[in-house]
C-alpha cells in the first residue's frame, strides 16, 4: 500500500475521522485560519505600531516665546 494508493487515502480519513471526530475537525478550520492571521498580524505589527507611533506620537515644541517684561529683566542684568 503506497502513498499514491486511493484506498490508502480513504482508510486514513476513516482513521482520522473516527479519532478527532467531525466536530473537532469541522472547528479546526476557523482555528488554523485565525491562527495563521494572528501570525501574519504578528510579523507585520512591529511596522504598523511604530509608523502610528511615529504620527500620533507626541511631537516636541519649543518653548513658547518670553512676554517683554521677562525680556527687559534679563536684559537689564546682563548689562550691569
């Protein structure tokens, strides 16, 4: 009994199916499916996170700009 034997296939779906049962088998499906978008999402979340990061992120200001009572203070000091 070969691999390329029909009747190979149809006793090892037998053996499956009376091992796992239709109703594991008829789940495992979404779960793999799910399971390999999780993996996907995975690998190429690193990119998306940073470049969200990168536009929401907090960008740096300078310092707002002294009113002119400040300014003349300073000024004032440093000339004596």
């Amino acid at each position: 009994m070969g691999f390329d034997s029909i009747w190979h296939w149809l006793v090892l779906l037998v053996i499956v199916l009376v091992v796992f049962g239709t109703g594991k088998l008829s789940k495992m499906g979404p779960d793999l499916g799910n399971a390999v978008r999780g993996f996907k999402k995975a690998l190429h979340g690193d990119d998306d996170e940073k470049k969200s990061d990168a536009k929401s992120g907090e960008q740096l200001k300078a310092d707002p700009p002294a009113d002119a009572s400040t300014q003349s203070q300073r000024d004032s000091s440093e000339a004596k």
